[in-house]
C-alpha cells in the first residue's frame, strides 16, 4: 500500500474512483461497511453472527493510519497493533547516519522514549451517516465538469457542517459504489502517534521480495504505536483483548480495516483500457525505478538506511501490478468478468431508469486514451516537488470560499494537509534526484520530446539536469521554510525565488487544465455512469452487494486454514523452527541478529504466521485478526500470491490473507526484542 | 538488434524459429530472398525491375556482420559502409581508460591505423541452392525431439560437405518459412575486419533514445570498416558506386541486408502467448535492467565508456518490446491479425495434405507455457559465463560426431564460434556483475525462491554474493585462458577450478534436460506444423509470399518518401540546419563538438537523414540504400515508430525506414570528421 508519487499513483488515483462489485457476493467473500454488515448471509453459513454491541466495539477499536495502513487499540492506554512495515517509514524518518533504527528495531525502553511519526494520524469512526440525497442533490441535473464540481461543493460543505472541532474530529465523505452512495463517516483522531516497538527489519521482512505475497512466510511484521493527546496517552477502553493463543485451523477470524481499492466493478472497456494501455506502461516504468533505486543503493550503508524503505514500497507495488497483468491477461479470468458483466446486463435490461450506462462508461474509455498520458506525467515525482505543489495549490485555493476549491484542499482535509506538509522529516537529496530524473525522463519518453508538456516539464535543461539544480537549490526540505510559504499565503508563494517553489509555480497550471478536461470527459461521465451502474446491481442482486474497496473501514470475514497446492494442503501456519530452515545466512534469507541470538530460549514450536480466506487488499496491513470473541489473534498483513486478483473479482478457493500471530509477537516480546511493560500492558485485565 | 545476454535474448530465439509472412505481400511489402524476386510484381507496380545482373551485383556487393548488422562494399580495397551503431561495440572494445574511442569517434589516418574489430566477420553470399529436400528426407517420420535432432543432423551434415574451405567459406543452411523450406548459403566471408571512420558518438546518436525510432532524424550514423585477408586489404570490384547526391522525393531505392527476425506467420495461439506471457516478463525484466544500469553508469565517465554500448542496446531493444506489446494490444492491429488466420483457414478448408497444423501449434504453445520461464533464466546473463559455457558445451559437443551435436557445434559453426570465444575483448566487471546479479534476482523471481531451478542457480547465495565471487574469481577475461581451456577440450574443462567454469559445470546439464522438454514438446511439433502451415501458405497464395526474416540475406523496396503524421506531410528528408535547431545543450540534444565547431563549413541545407517505404527491421541496420543505378545513397538505420508493427505486419500507410545519407557522410568526410583519402577512395572510378 505504499504509494510513492505521482506517476505510481495514477493507476491508484484512476482506479479508487470506479467501484462496485462484480455480482452477488458467494461464500465468505465481500469488504462489508459496518453500517450493512451482512448478519443474514453470515448466520446462514456458521450459524452465528455478531451482534450490534460486538459491531460496535471492532469498529470502535480499530484505527486507520493515514501513512496507508490499519490497526487496533490493544491496551486501555492507547496501545496500537500494526505491521512493522507499517511503521517502516517512520523509523526511516527517526533514524539517523550510523543509527538506523528500521534495521535495529525499535524498543522504547519507557513512555518517554516513545517517538513521534512525522506525518502519521490515527482515525476511529464513531459515526456513520447517509448523504446520499444531499450529495445528488447538490449535483442535480450538472454533467461533466459541472457535476464534479458540484459533487465537490456539496462534499466539502456536508464534512465541513458536520465536524466544527478539526482538533479531535475528522469528517468525510465516503463514496461508495462509486457514487451509488455517499456516507458521511466522523472520525476522532489522534494526530500525535507515537512508536513503542518494531522488531528488526530483517525479522519483518525475511524473505524480502522473493517471499511477498507468498507463503509459507516467515516474517514478524508486527509493531506497536501509541496515540496521544496533549502530551498523554489517550484512554482506549474500547480495545480489543490481547491474546497470544495460537489460531485454530478451521476457526472462524474477522478482519477489520481500511482495504485501500478494488476494482470489482470496473466495465469491460474499463478492463481493456488497464490490460491494453495502462498497466504495461506502469508495469515498464516502475520497474525500471526499481532498477535504478538497487543500484543507486548498491551496497551503500547510509543509502540503503535512506531509501530501503522506498524501495520495498515500489518493490511491494510491483508484484502487485504483475498480479494485475497476470490476471487481466488470463483468458478463463478475462472471460469470467465479462461473464459477469453479462449477466447484470441480462438481469437488467429493458430497466428504463437503468438504461445503457455501459456505453457511457465505453465513451468515458475513448477520451481517457486520449488524455491519460498527459495526467499521468503531468508532474515530476519526488517529496520536494510534492511539497512545492501543496504549497502552490494550497494558497491558491485557500483564498477561495470553501465549496469551490480542489478536492483535498477543502477546510475539511486542511489539517491532516497541513500536518503531513509541515511535520519535520528527512530528505535524502540522492533520492529526490533519482525519482525527478527518472520520472522526468519516463514523461519524455512517453510524452515524446516534441510535446508540448515535455517542453513545459523540462525546457531546454536534461532530466538529469534539471532535477540536479531543483533539489540543489531548494530549502524545502526545511519545515520552517514550508511552514512560512504555508502562513504566508499567495503574496509569499508568488514572492518566492525558491527554484522548486518557482518550478511548481510553472508548470501548476497545466495540472489544473488536465484535470478540467479530465473533470469534463471522464470523471463527470462516469460519475453518472457508475451511479446507474450501482442502481443495476442494487435491483439485481439487492443488498448482498458490497462497495469496491475505497480505504474506508470494512469487516470480512472467514476460516482459518491454507489451500490446496499441486496437491498438497499448505498449512494453516508456520511456526518459528521454518525461519531457522529456511534461513540461508545470505539477504534475503538471513536471520535477523536477535533471532540468532536468542535461538535456545524459543519456542520454535510456536506460531509465526497464518493464513486465512477473508477478503482483503492493501491498505488492510495492519488489520486486526479478531476471533468471535473480540480477542485479536494476529495483524494481517499480506494476501498470498492468488489474492493478487482480489483486485478484479475474489475467489475464494486459493486465494487467502496472511497475517502475523500475536503468539509470535508476545514470543518475540518476551524472548527476542523484550519489552516487559509492554507485555504487562497488553496482558491487564 | 544488440542482444544482451541470455534473458534478453530468449525472447528472440523463440521467435527467429517461427516465420511466415502473414498473407500475400502487398504493395511494397516483402523481405524477398534473391533466389525469388517479385520481377513480375514490380514490374507491374514500377514498369520496371532489375535483372540479374543488377541483383547479382547487389548480393556480391552486400555484407553481413556477424555481430548482427548489414553493410555494404563502396570501394575496390574492401571499404565497407555501414551505421555507426554497428561499430559502436567496436569502438567500446577498443577504447581504454581515458580514451574513450567510442565518444571521440574514429578517423583512422592511414591503413595501418585501421585496428582489427573483435569477433567481426563480414559475409557475402555466393551462392544459394535448395536442399529441402535433402533435409525433409533426415527428418523422415520423425517427431518430437527425433525430429528436430534429425534435422540438426541433416543440417550439419549438409554444411559440413558443402565448404571444405573453413577458412574463407562460410556454409549455412537457412530455415526459410519456419521449415517449410531449407537454402544452403554459401559466403565468402572474411574475419578481419578493421575499423576506418566513425564520427562521434553524440553525432551518431543524437537526440538519443528520445529519439530513436522516431523522425524528423538528425543522427549522423554512418561508419566505416574494412576487410582485411592475410593483413591486406581485399579486392571488392563488385563494390556499389558511390555517390553524394541527395535522395529525390519519390524516387524508388531498394535496401539489401539482413533482417533479423519477424513473426508474422505466428498463429493466433503464438500471438496470445507473446502478448499474455512472453512480453509482459520481457517488459518488466528489460525496464529493470536499463534502470540498474543508467545508475550504476551515473556520471562516472570511466562506467559511461564501458558501459554506454550495452545501455544502448537495451534501450533499443526495449523500445521494440514496448512497440510490440502495444501492437499486440491494440484491438484493431489484433483482429487482423485474426482475420488474416482466417482468411488462410478459409483457403485451405478441406485440404486433406494440409490438415489443421493450427490446433497441432495451440498444443505446442500450452506446453511452452509451462516451460518457458524455466529456460528464459536457465542461466545467469554475461559476457563471462557465456564464455564458460560455451567452453563447457563446446568441450563436450566436439568429442562427438559433427553430425551428433547441438546447433551452432557443428563443424561449420565452429569457426565463427572460435573467433568470438577468443578474440580479445575487454571485460568490465562492474557490468558483469551487474548483469550477473540482476538475472539472477529475475530468474529467482519469475521461478520463485523454492524452485529447483533457482536452488541449482544460487545454491545458499544471494544474487549479489554469487555475482561477485564469480566475476572477481574467474581469469575467463584473459583470452589466453580462454584458448588453453578450448584448446584442452573436456580434460581440462573438467580439471578447471576456475569459479565461472565450475558454476557452468554445475547448471549447463539443466539447460539440456530443459531443451530436450523443448524439442519435444514444442520445437518438434512446430517444425511439423510450420512446414504445413509454409504449404498452406503456398496453396493460398502461390509464390507472392516471402519468408520471415531469419538474419539472412534479403532485399525489399519502395518509394523515398514521408507519411501523413496528425495532417501534415512529413518530409522525405531532415536537413543539417534541422540539427542544430534541435540541440538544446543538454544531453541527449547536445550536438556534438565537431558539429559545433564547424558549423560556418557545413551546407546547413544539405540532406542529413531520409525514410523511404521499405520493409526493413532490425539487423537491417547498415543495410546500403541503393538506387535503381546501383549508385548507394545512404545507409539504413532505423524504422519510424509505426514501423515497430513490421514484426507481425507490414502497413506501408505510415511505416518508414531511415537512414542517413551518403550527402551527409560526404558532408562529414569533408569537413565534420574530415579524411580526404577515404573521400578520394569513394570517390575513385
């Protein structure tokens, strides 16, 4: 789930706005929003359900972080369960030349040594709302451009009314089903959170990327967070109850978190457009940026504690858009879809009120193909750049009334804005050259040297040029210079000669207009489409539809246990003494130090990972694993290597979630990176 | 047409051993052989053809470089013209540290500095005779892996008989048709072969991989060689004239050379398989390693002068693969691909000797699915192990009988292979390492860590540690090694302690066992469907259809001239002044020192680069532009981006070759990159 700009972030950005499911959800499938959690369909198949209290309490002790990941209170003291991968970038900011803490892991020896996560807010819902009909309203009978503007108005004016206090509340709208519905979802947030442990980089991420989204695994991808508040830990009644029994094969385990996108519901013309156009230009350009970021680190200590992170965020994305090609160019899967779509077809036709939304969807495709180059390359990648375009956008759209700015420039998302821009955080200027002259190169190589846009992105200057003097020359990696362009508004951003503020100032505009005829041709139409595409599904399949994933909270559910694999049953877990077989001594197969050290003294008999058939995708990292007690048996924190189609449709016979066991994070607690009071904590009654 | 290394090129070696042209040729369509050119068609179309003489002259006058490039004679002494990308490797190997040939260029001052090119060879075909016959009848009823060794056999045996001469004969049978048909090839080769004149490299390759398959051109590649027997220049009376003068829009030319490989007789099943499986790997794992090496090359000028050649290989290559995925991709380009099968399937219904070698081909390729990740990274990718292993396989196939042994073991194919094994050669093993390490890391990746292919590949290292020890252990870059250890065949193969020659030891029995599966269950069957499909082919439509390109001599034609680009005319020919427009400084639009430093001396209106409608595709580079005087007018290097399509199909609406001009070489000699005796040469009656 970790996202790393804007040219890997097109894909994403493009995807999240087209939801619905495939069809009726079977079996144990489906991201159900708690507000229509399926108990029905639940009771038919174990007999047993949660009830409204139960509901409650999993939603209430669940987290989203806004780095991309989910999590769990597990203490009454603010205790957050999460995947070290989930925290990797914020010890990467922590650490320091010659004290890199994501390879040492993290103790915090007392409260006091708990540190900040630069950028980092914890979000619980408390409140889930219908505005769907003020929303519709609000877009009335506007199409293109017009309509997504007013859908904007309409969003920013609902979330700014309902959450006065932007100190402790956080309010937005969800689109579900792609605008089949809007929600509005309250948040309290805690905007100081805290790491307390991680184990050792090598312990989390053994196997590196030969063992991602593969299992038998053997990875302790667990840490801990804590939120605070005016300096304190916040009180967390509504945790979960720590337990570090082992999973049960067969037993029946919920997930509950934020799944970042699917694409369950995309049209046929939809598919195309990702198998024949965008995924093999995402497919060529990401990996080559993984190319240049293994060499450039090499075997350089300091590089490797400034961009390891980095690279595994882009390594992570690549498998899963290779997933995505695999899937999309397997014909029996492709045919299924359209199979799929099919039948909603046949099941609806002749609905009036439906129509043909399929064709405008088709139309929306044709002027995509036209444009989505462009608003693909439409900036140069990099956190300095990032910066200087928030900067840029911000004061721009902070001089206009609320309701007529920018999506993620509302008074509603200024906070969280504002926080993630002005949190201190390194930069390494090596990394920030690379991911300019690479991206800047891949626009021009696919823009084509004569266009327009590449004209505009690099001037006569090379890529490599260029991004040499931007990063050279700007202060923004300074917080307090960001925080002064930030206070200081249009007047200091037109007024600065910092060469990456002057830079964003060039080319901001072009965005603006790209996204305009984006608004117009695409997003205005399939707002409309996908609305009608939601009514289709709603009148054939009623309410066992579930929305695409949209990093909004969800709960699904399933049974322990592996699959069948040429034959053979792959186990339900994998206990402490596969990590020592499968070790090698050589990267990425060598043991973390503390693992090695601390040998005699394990339990290699205990649990390490689990796999189970509940519906997940990125952005559910962290979840909790709860069993039908409220008890949290482990921290979800990969698919196996078949859930990599859980972004076009599920299938629930080999596909499965992986997650770590908390048995395996209280051995490590205890015996490999021990943390007593920690251990107490989560053990209180 | 630069193969690096095992991974890049499995993709190629699969396809070079299928082809049939799609349908009848069309207008200017056609990579004709010489022993059946169109005369009546182009008659029909120009009112005129050549006649043997003239075809005979062209043939002699032509040249193959064996290291995957045309040429041609343009003087009585042995002067061959060619593209400077041709000779680029050349120069790299000739370069050391501080004189960086392939950057400055090269304008040798007299004979004696024309310096030998390692593992050149320049070949010029004598004589073409039809052995069909002679090979259907070794292969018999033979299928399977019976088949293709009986065939090999046949081949073998066939060569062998046909050029006692090793030393200045060269004999080949050429598979034309996929198997449908077999030619002896008799050169007249020479394996001296010596570099002349090269501008520099920022000259040759302006506007770099920007650039590069695209037009208006400003590259000035053109070079010259010359062939060497017993330390003197050869006679070439059978030269093409030379000549200066500027192409004439609208004029017919003809391009003689070497195309390297097409596909357009691949069945629907094979272009599913390409644009499913084959090209989406070769997408990823080509992007990476061009990303590896841009930053391992970085600003080091000693690693750009080593390495600059390689990089340009894959990037030209990449841009194939990316035209090719996006030709396979576009729904329209795919569907008359489908139509065409079908059409052929129509014309042969019933026809009882052919049969369905359609359904015998889909059986082979789901077969190829399931082994062909295996023997794409059977081995690692360098100069060094390729050394070892062809030590290793060579060792054991030369204590065989001729007739017994793998393809390119022969006795006929021994010498070639002799010259390129030990011809000296600078190694960098920065770049072997480099190449080394990353399709390993591929081979583990595309395999998965558990496989039994990756444990023989890496036993209990990881990538990086097995390519250092390898490349710092081996003494294969010392050719004297080289020949003690060819010369001392098995025995001392077998006594070697050498690490790349253990290590080639331990993985060459692998890719047997994996090309014995391959010849069984997919070479074997399609060399029987291929042959039906060659009959098919001939039924349907007589002999207007020409063989696949194969690296075998071939001549096409067409008009000089541009296309239709978005409603404006694109001109038959860029212009010097244009170059200088286009340079902006900055690397790859920097124009080259000598270009800048002679500009008041240069006929800024004079022709630099051209496009004419042939069909031409990689391996063609250098291939001489001849006009229907047998006047030579340039040298072809490149097809426009719509030409990318030429490997399944050939559109002459928008598909262009280029090539630069013997106006602008003339215009170089004088006075970019002056040598008046090479002028004199040329220019002699």
């Amino acid at each position: 789930m970790i996202q790393h700009g804007r040219a890997a972030r097109a894909t994403i950005a493009f995807v999240t706005a087209v939801a619905l499911p495939l069809a009726a959800a079977s079996a144990d499938e489906g991201m159900w929003t708690f507000d229509a959690f399926p108990t029905a369909k639940m009771k038919a198949e174990y007999g047993w359900a949660p009830d409204q209290a139960w509901l409650d309490r999993a939603r209430l002790a669940t987290v989203r972080l806004t780095g991309g990941c989910s999590a769990s209170f597990v203490s009454s003291s603010g205790l957050i369960l999460t995947n070290q991968h989930c925290v990797a970038e914020c010890l990467s900011d922590l650490s320091s030349p010659g004290n890199d803490l994501l390879a040492k892991g993290y103790v915090a020896a007392s409260r006091t040594e708990e540190k900040q996560c630069p950028g980092q807010q914890a979000e619980i819902v408390t409140a889930i709302k219908d505005v769907t009909p003020e929303v519709k309203a609000g877009i009335g009978n506007a199409t293109g451009e017009a309509a997504v503007k007013a859908r904007t108005a309409a969003i920013a004016t609902i979330e700014k009314a309902a959450c006065p206090d932007t100190a402790t509340t956080r309010c937005q709208v969800v689109t579900l089903y792609g605008g089949g519905q809007y929600k509005l979802y309250t948040y309290r947030k805690y905007s100081d959170v805290r790491i307390v442990w991680a184990p050792e980089d090598a312990a989390s991420k053994f196997g590196g990327d030969p063992d991602n989204y593969n299992f038998p695994r053997y990875a302790l991808d667990g840490s801990f967070l804590r939120a605070y508040e005016n300096g304190r830990p916040v009180a967390t009644p509504q945790h979960l109850k720590w337990t570090g029994r082992e999973p049960v094969d067969g037993e029946l385990v919920f997930v509950v978190g934020n799944p970042g996108s699917t694409q369950r519901m995309l049209t046929m013309s939809q598919f195309a457009y990702q198998r024949e156009v965008n995924l093999p230009v995402t497919l060529a350009i990401q990996s080559e940026l993984r190319g240049r970021l293994i060499e450039a680190i090499g075997d350089d200590a300091e590089r490797r504690r400034q961009g390891n992170d980095t690279l595994y965020g882009i390594e992570n994305n690549l498998k899963r858009t290779i997933g995505r090609v695999k899937a999309l160019n397997d014909p029996a899967f492709y045919a299924g879809l359209a199979a799929r779509e099919g039948e909603l077809k046949a099941k609806t036709a002749g609905n009036a009120a439906i129509g043909n939304p399929w064709t405008d969807v088709d139309k929306a495709m044709v002027a995509l193909r036209t444009i989505d180059t462009q608003r693909r390359f439409s900036q140069p990648d990099g956190e300095l750049i990032d910066y200087a375009l928030t900067l840029v956008r911000a004061a721009q759209e902070r001089s206009k009334p609320n309701a007529e700015r920018l999506p993620g420039y509302s008074d509603s998302a200024l906070p969280l804005l504002q926080k993630q821009l002005l949190d201190p955080k390194p930069i390494a200027p090596w990394l920030e050259e690379l991911t300019m002259r690479w991206s800047l190169s891949k626009a021009r190589e696919y823009l084509g040297a004569d266009h327009a846009q590449t004209k505009l992105l690099l001037g006569r200057e090379s890529p490599e040029e260029l991004a040499n003097r931007l990063v050279a020359g700007t202060k923004l990696a300074d917080p307090a210079v960001r925080k002064a362009l930030w206070d200081g508004g249009e007047a200091a951003i037109n007024a600065s000669t910092d060469p990456m503020i002057v830079y964003a100032r060039a080319i901001e505009a072009n965005d603006r207009r790209l996204q305009k005829i984006y608004d117009e041709q695409v997003e205005g139409p399939l707002t409309s489409a996908r609305s009608k595409l939601a009514d289709a599904r709603f009148a054939a399949y009623g309410d066992s539809v579930y929305p695409d994933a949209t990093f909004s909270l969800r709960i699904t559910y399933g049974k322990v246990g592996g699959w069948m694999e040429n034959g053979a049953k792959v186990p339900h877990r994998t206990i402490f003494a596969g990590a020592f077989d499968r070790a090698t001594g050589a990267e990425p197969f060598a043991l973390a130090p503390a693992f090695l050290a601390n040998k005699a003294k394990l339990d290699l008999k205990g649990a390490m990972d689990m796999v189970y058939a509940t519906d997940t995708i990125g952005g559910n990292s962290g979840s909790p694993i709860i069993d039908r007690n409220l008890n949290v048996i482990g921290a979800n924190f990969d698919r196996n290597i078949h859930g990599l189609r859980n972004d076009y449709a599920y299938d629930m016979t080999m596909a499965r979630s992986v997650g770590t066991t908390t048995a395996a994070i209280e051995q490590a607690l205890k015996v490999i990176y021990p943390a007593p009071a920690l251990l107490a904590e989560l053990k209180a009654k």
